[in-house]
C-alpha cells in the first residue's frame, strides 16, 4: 500500500500512524509530493485508516495475487 502526501504537510504524522500498527515505511520525498510505502501483508488495513489523516491526497493498495 502507498500513501501520497502533500510535502508541507506534517507526514511524520502519518508515518507515526503506521507505525502504530507495526509497519516499517519506506520514505520518498519530491519537490511536491511525498510517497510513504507500507512494508508487509496490508491486506488487513483500509485506505480509510489512513485517507482521512491531513496532508494525504491519495492512498492506493497495490498488492497482486502471487502466481
């Protein structure tokens, strides 16, 4: 799962927020945007967790079915 957060917003937030729930996140930081990467199984966790925390603009599950 990734989040993408507006850059002024205050993402160690959200970083913080999942934490709490025993992920690592990997960080990406651009001139405009900053996309925070969920590590691990994230089938048990809703976008909404996460969509609803300022400075998010989008959350985007992108898990696939291993063949």
């Amino acid at each position: 799962m990734i989040i993408i957060a507006e850059k002024a917003s205050n993402y160690e937030d959200i970083i913080s927020s999942i934490q709490t729930f025993g992920y690592q996140v990997d960080l990406s930081v651009g001139t405009e945007t900053v996309v925070l990467g969920i590590k691990g199984d994230t089938r048990s966790l809703r976008e909404e967790q996460f969509s609803s925390l300022p400075g998010v603009r989008e959350v985007r599950r992108i898990s696939s079915r291993y063949k």
